[in-house]
C-alpha cells in the first residue's frame, strides 16, 4: 500500500492532493521552490523540501532534484499534479526505474498520446473520428500548402508537441498560409523545443466537450461524463460545465463510447481526458488526450460524487476499480470558473502581488479548490490561476443562480482578478441559454463594455 507521496506540483492542485492523501491516511511530502515557501500547500503537507530557485526550470522541472527529494524523504509515489512534469514520459519512466510509482499512466501511453499525431492514429484505427487533416507533421512548405488546399481552407496549424494552446495558427488561404506555417514553427520551437507541426480542418464555433475517462490496470475503463469547456481565451479554458447543455443522451452516448475506446486503443490507465470538438450538427472529432488530472476535474467530481484524486491512488496501487459504468450516476449539474489574477478589463494583463482580505464564497453547493489566503504573495513566476469557483445543483438553472451569488460573494483584494468577469458571463443570455461555442469570448469581449468587469 501507498504510504507516503510526494506531490511534484505547486497551488491549488498541490493542496488538493494533500487533501486526498489526508483522508486516505497517506503522508505527504511538498517540494517547493524558493518563491512559494508561505505556499498553503508547503505548510499543509507532512513535510516539505525545498528543491530550487523560484522559476520553474530551477525547481518544479527538475526531474533530478524531485527524484532525489523522493528517495531522501522514502515516499513511494510522487503525483505530478497537472502542467510541469505531469506530461513528461521520460519523468514518469525515471519514477518507473527507481521502483517510485507514478501516479498517472505508464510512461508507454503518455508518449503514445503526447505526439498529437501518433495519438490521432492510434484513435483512427479504434474507429474514433479524428479532424480530417495531415497524417502527421509536414516539414516541408511546398507540401504543407499542398495538403492545406486538399483539406480545403480554413485550416489550423498546429504543434505536435502542443499544449495550453499555444503554436495554433489559423489561414484562409494560401497567402497566409505561407505566413502562419513559419510563425507557427517558430512559435512550437521557442515554446516545446520542437517546431515540429501538422495541419488540421480549421471547424468553425465549434464546442470543446470532453470525457474524463477512469481506467485501472485490470483492464476496466470507464467514462465519468463529459465536460463543456467552450468558453476559452486564446484557446484556454474559463469555465467548464457537466453535463453539456448542447449534447442529446444519443450523442453523449456515442461520444462517451468512443471515449472509451480511445483510452482502451492507448493501453490507458489512470485518469485521462479524451477532447473532442462537436461542431453545429453534431459530428464530433478526436482533437488530443491529455495523460493526467485536469484543472477542470472538480465538475466531474461534484457530478458524478467521485473523488478522482483518489481514484487515481488507488489505481496507482493496483487497486480494481469498485464500480462499472453502470453505476455511476450523473444527478448534477456543475460549472467552474477560473480565478485568474489577471486584467480582463487590460487585455488580461497578469496581476501578481499581495493579496489584502481574502474571503471565499460558501453556503450550499459551492466549493473552492485555492491556496489563496489573506496576506497571500502571488509570484510571478507561474500561471496566474489563483483558484477555481465550482457550483452545483440539481439543474443547470440552480448552478447558474448559485455561481453568480457565490461570485457576488467572492471578495479578493490588492490584486486584479477575472471575478467581475464572471459575473457579467453569467448574466450573459447567450451563456444563460447555453449557445457558448469557442467563438464565444471573442463575440462577449467585443459587446461588452470592459467597464463592466474592471
Ligand atoms: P492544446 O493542447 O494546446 O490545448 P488542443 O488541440 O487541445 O490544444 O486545442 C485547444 C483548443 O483549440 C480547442 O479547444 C479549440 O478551441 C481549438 N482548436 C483546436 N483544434 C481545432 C480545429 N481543428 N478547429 C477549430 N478549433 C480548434
């Protein structure tokens, strides 16, 4: 049996699995770096290392320094949370080779589906639809608009090594075609080290609805449901919602299925998320998987009652899941915000610094997933989340009333946040109706006076 982890993460999801850990009677060990010592999940955990300097390359990227930390402090498993090593084969096969279990997938599958490419084969031939587009990276210009012109136009060029949206180009024709094709090779190289990039069918406003997926490692995978994460900036989640309000039962049946079989097409085990793009007549098309927890994961757990952090502690220890398909049962409706320290009202400018008073948002059907506290100091030196707002009900409408007052409620002071925005997207018709498509905050931004949420 696991007895102690370490958690290779930082803010928010770092105390979410300290929180995990504590109620399964597991200790923990934080590693830190040196910005984030007053960090609530250093002072939460059993013990705490400090492994580096404050940027991420000098402390949470340092593979060897984490191993090292595990090996001095004896844990068993180290999570790797979401973001920094969480996506890293190589890391998840240094954990493997020291005899530490990782707590994700085998470090096969995350390579599998790490290469954009690779992974929308091994789902083609699972009989997954996929984007039409190129059968994998194109190196050479001549070709690249060869193969844009046979898609047909728009389309998007994309990294193989992609992530957080970042490397994604759009062209309508083969005169911007020549330009993003280089400003995306640039973009992927500066960004993953690997300018690597393939070409898909651009689809237009069409939803981001994704599957968590639950498998262990006797073979049993199941889905938890879909998440609508439409509403995105720059192609970066803000709000996720369960269940979609755009998919029929017939639908998320096929969806779910296909899911499935995806995750089972990648030898899958653990928690994944298999992402899809449905566009305005249903059809729906594999876009990537993503080998680890998500951000979004509290939607799933408030409405399907699962605690997936634990679920995947117990699959790392080789534990059967104890429930089928059948059994899971979607009684709720859930909607997420994101709290970013962030301008909305300044093209979303980041706003680090002190945090005054900080009071949470309680009362019935609210939950909050933050490490932030009065007195707290955002650094700079990571992304901007500072906490996720989760609100559920028996029906979308109660979720919708309830985010908005618990929204109301939320009060962070010293620094900037995107609460105000919020707000005004909840009061939003065209979101209330649940009409949001990935062109939605383009269209809301542009009609809405930034007044409203500075
Ligand atoms: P990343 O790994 O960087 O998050 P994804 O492949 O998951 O990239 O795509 C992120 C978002 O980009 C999607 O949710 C969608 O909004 C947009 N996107 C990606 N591929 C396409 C496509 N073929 N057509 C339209 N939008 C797309």
């Amino acid at each position: 049996m696991i007895q102690k982890i370490l958690i290779a993460n930082r803010g928010e999801i770092a105390l979410r699995i300290v929180r995990a850990c504590r109620e399964l009677g597991i200790k923990t060990l934080a590693v830190y770096s040196e910005a984030d010592v007053q960090s609530l999940h250093v002072q939460l955990a059993d013990e705490a290392i400090c492994i580096g300097g404050p940027k991420s390359a000098d402390s949470y990227l340092r593979a060897d320094r984490i191993i090292s930390a595990a090996e001095i402090a004896d844990v068993d498993a180290i999570h790797p949370g979401y973001g920094f090593l969480s996506e890293n084969a190589k890391f998840a096969e240094q954990c493997e080779s020291c005899n530490i279990k990782f707590i994700g997938p085998k470090s096969k599958s995350i390579k599998m589906m790490g290469d954009k490419a690779v992974a929308k084969d091994t789902v083609r031939k699972a009989g997954v639809p996929i984007v039409p587009g190129s059968d994998g990276p194109i190196e050479n210009e001549t070709e690249a608009v060869k193969i844009a012109r046979k898609i047909g136009y728009p389309v998007i060029i994309k990294a193989v090594a992609g992530g957080g949206g970042r490397g994604m180009r759009i062209a309508h024709n083969d005169i911007s075609f020549a330009k993003e094709y280089h400003v995306a090779r640039n973009e992927a190289e500066k960004a993953f080290g690997n300018g690597a990039v393939y070409i898909e069918r651009y689809i237009e406003k069409p939803r981001h609805i994704e599957f968590q997926i639950l498998a262990d490692s006797h073979g049993k995978v199941l889905h938890l449901g879909e998440r609508d994460c439409s509403v995105q900036r720059r192609h970066q989640k803000l709000i996720e919602e369960s269940p979609s309000p755009f998919l029929s039962s017939d639908l998320r049946k096929k969806m779910g299925k296909a899911a499935v079989r995806a995750a089972e097409a990648a030898a899958y085990e653990n928690a994944g998320t298999i992402e899809f793009l449905v566009d305005a007549k249903g059809n729906f098309y594999f876009i990537e998987m993503n080998t680890r927890i998500q951000v979004e994961h509290p939607v799933t757990e408030e409405c399907t009652g699962i605690d997936l952090i634990k679920q995947q502690i117990l699959v790392a220890n080789g534990e059967k899941l104890s429930f089928d398909q059948g059994d899971i049962k979607f009684e709720k409706h859930a909607i997420e915000c994101r709290i970013n320290a962030e301008d909305p009202s300044r093209n979303f400018a980041p706003s680090p610094g002190t945090i005054g008073l900080y009071y949470a948002p309680g009362g019935h059907g609210v939950r909050v997933d933050s490490h932030a506290y009065s007195g707290y100091v955002i650094p700079s030196h990571y992304d901007s989340m500072i906490g996720k707002l989760i609100c559920f009900g028996t029906t979308r409408k109660v979720a919708l009333e309830r985010i908005y007052r618990a929204l109301s409620e939320y009060i962070i002071r010293g620094v900037k946040t995107t609460i105000p925005l919020h707000k005004a997207i909840m009061a939003d018709p065209v979101f209330i109706e649940g009409k949001a498509t990935t062109a939605y905050m383009e269209d809301f931004m542009s009609r809405t006076p930034p007044d409203l949420f500075s």
